[in-house]
C-alpha cells in the first residue's frame, strides 16, 4: 500500500492536523524520560527505526500514539506533543526518509479548506515533506531547517528565497517564471545564489500571460 499521490497526501494531511488538535491539552508537554521497566528500551532506539522501515506507512504514523519512544522516531525527533506551526523545529534531526512522503505537496489544498496554515504540525514540515509547492513565506523562511529537496516557487517568493537556500537542502528547483525568452530567464536565475546552494537541478516553467 502507497500514499505517493497528491490525493491522499491532502487526505493524510487533514488526519494529522486532527489528530495533534485533540492532543491540544498536552500541546507542549515533554515528553519524559523513559524508565529501566519500559520494555521497548531493551533495543537501541537504531534497531526501533530500521523496523519501522519495513512497515506501511500509514501503520508508521500510527506508531506515534502509542507510547514517547515511537513520538519521538516517527516524527523525526520531537520530544514534545502537538507542536503546530513553523516555529518548532525538532529538538533533534531523526532520518524520516522511510516515511516521508515524496510526492509533490501543493499547500495551496489545504489553504482552500479553509485550514489555517499555522495549524499544520510541525514535524510535518519540518520531518516528512521533502517536495512542496505555493509554500507559505513563514514556512519558506524555515526551510534550511527542513527536509525538502525540491521545491516550486513563484517570482514573488525569489528575493526571500535567495537568502534561506544557501542553508538549506534543496538539490531541485523549480521556477515559475513570466519571462518568454532565454536572456529573461538566464537573469531571473542571477538573482539566485545557485553557486553557494545544493541545486543540481532546474526547472522552468513559465507563466501564462
């Protein structure tokens, strides 16, 4: 079983954000350390994380109501509850990549249902997306701190986009742009600091006029 397609990441998304409202009374909370009589300490937490790279992922997500060691893994190092929006980044950095998701994330779905975009939890910005689109400013602002590869801006977002890129991970880079020409695009791209970044791919595409 797959959720690659944009469809379901929408459908996974709207789960996510229901399921850390209803944790809204322990929004914040810490998570304690574990004690010698917890069973699931007996293996190294690298054991935990290579089995759940043999698991479905939506089974994975799952994992993470069960107890703080599985919080903790599946949503990339968090070790509090319920953390929305672009101001929490996680307390460590977990490898997700098992259970990340792939697929080309357009935030603009989940603005037209009317969801607030300071309700997305932030482990799934910060843990699980790895390609995104119409990505918020206050989102774009934090990608150095995330695990997104590609991503799809417009000419509005370059100017901010050229500060965060050279911290972050983004080896694709898609363009939007109005130019028509080669010389016009070939300046929207020197307005980027391609050279100080991890870009080894682009795309353009332009604008309908």
């Amino acid at each position: 079983e797959t959720f690659e397609t944009s469809h379901s990441l929408e459908l996974m998304m709207g789960e996510f954000i229901s399921m850390e409202e209803k944790s809204d009374g322990r929004r914040g909370e810490k998570l304690s350390v574990p004690t010698k009589v917890d069973m699931y300490v007996l293996l190294p937490i690298e054991v935990w994380h290579h089995i759940l790279l043999f698991m479905n992922r939506r089974r994975v997500y799952e994992l993470r109501k069960v107890n703080r060691l599985f919080y903790y893994l599946v949503t990339g190092g968090y070790q509090k509850v319920g953390l929305i929006g672009p101001e929490h980044k996680p307390d460590t950095t977990i490898n997700t990549d098992g259970w990340c998701y792939d697929a080309q994330f357009d935030f603009t779905k989940i603005i037209a249902k009317k969801t607030l975009v300071k309700n997305i939890p932030s482990f799934v910005f910060y843990s699980l997306l790895r390609n995104v689109k119409n990505l918020p400013c206050c989102y774009l602002q934090q990608i150095s701190h995330s695990q997104i590869h590609t991503i799809r801006v417009k000419p509005v977002q370059f100017e901010l986009l050229a500060k965060v890129m050279p911290d972050g991970n983004i080896s694709t880079l898609e363009l939007e742009v109005a130019a028509i020409t080669p010389n016009d695009i070939t300046l929207e791209l020197f307005a980027l600091p391609l050279s100080r970044s991890n870009v080894k791919k682009i795309n353009i595409y332009v604008l309908d006029s």
